[in-house]
C-alpha cells in the first residue's frame, strides 16, 4: 500500500475516522510538535469543524507550531471546560530519531511476535508513520492497531 502523507487518516484510523470521535494520528503528530496535550474529553468537546481545521492547519515550521499552538489554545479555552495543558517531558519523540529503532516499537513487535522494521527501513518511513508506530508501541489501549500499522506501511505482508 502506497503511503500518501496528506491523507487525513490510515487505514487502521478508518473506524472512527468519519466521526472524528478519537484524535487522528496526524492531530496527535501536530500536538506533540506544538507541545499540547488534549484530552479525548477536550478534543469531543471541539466542534467538528475545529476539529477537521486542527486536521490541516500547518504545523511543521517552527513558526507554523507556534500559530498551531496559539489557535489551539484559543479553541480549548473557548470550547472546552478544562484548560489548556503543556505536554509533559516525554521519550515519545523518539518517533524523530532514525539512528536506531526504538525499543518501544522493537518490544511491541516482539510481544505481537511479528518482525520489527529493520533500521534501513526505519530511516526511510516518513515521520508520521514513526509516529504513528511509537505511539500504537507505547498505548496500553491500542497497540491492537500496531501490526495493522505494520501491514499498511508494508513493513508486514498482509493478512
């Protein structure tokens, strides 16, 4: 299957995808960029058309995080009945290393006794798709979606 980076969804997201009731992977890539945690009650409390806006704003450039962050801000405080939150110090970012895989997605491989990627292969997966593997590695409530993950980015043959 052929990753395309502006896609709002992957396939493994496609359950909840049309409703928007979880916070899609490129959402949750952006809040980890911008330095916000939301809830799941927060992001249900933000209307539709927010939510899809939070979907596509642009957030890769340094000053683009700082606009996300802003208009994020702006949205929970005006929508949401909790404030906002700073996304606490983490090793989630390791999504951005490409030195090495990381041990998260390495044990999550080996518990779903699948092959882990290989590091040539690691390097190459655009940084979504890391992302997306460190989060579903590290999830107590959905690593089910780790080897559908695996299989959509062509890292597993499929089913």
């Amino acid at each position: 299957m052929s990753f395309d980076p502006n896609a709002d969804f992957f396939a493994f997201e496609q359950d909840f995808a049309g409703t928007l009731r979880c916070i899609p992977m490129r959402v949750r890539l952006k809040l980890d960029c911008c330095g916000i945690k939301l809830s799941l009650r927060q992001w249900s409390q933000l209307p539709a058309e927010i939510r899809r806006d939070l979907m596509h704003l642009a957030c890769e450039t340094p000053s683009e995080q700082i606009v996300y962050r802003d208009k994020l801000i702006a949205f929970i405080e005006a929508h949401c009945d909790e404030p906002p939150k700073a996304l606490g110090a983490n090793d989630e970012s390791l999504w951005r290393e490409t030195t090495s895989v990381p041990g998260c997605v390495l044990a999550q491989a080996e518990q779903d006794d699948v092959a882990p990627p290989d590091l040539a292969i690691w390097k190459t997966l655009h940084p979504l798709q890391r992302f997306a593997l460190v989060k579903l590695a590290r999830s107590r409530h959905e690593n089910e979606n780790f080897v559908p993950a695996l299989r959509e980015f062509d890292l597993l043959p499929a089913a």
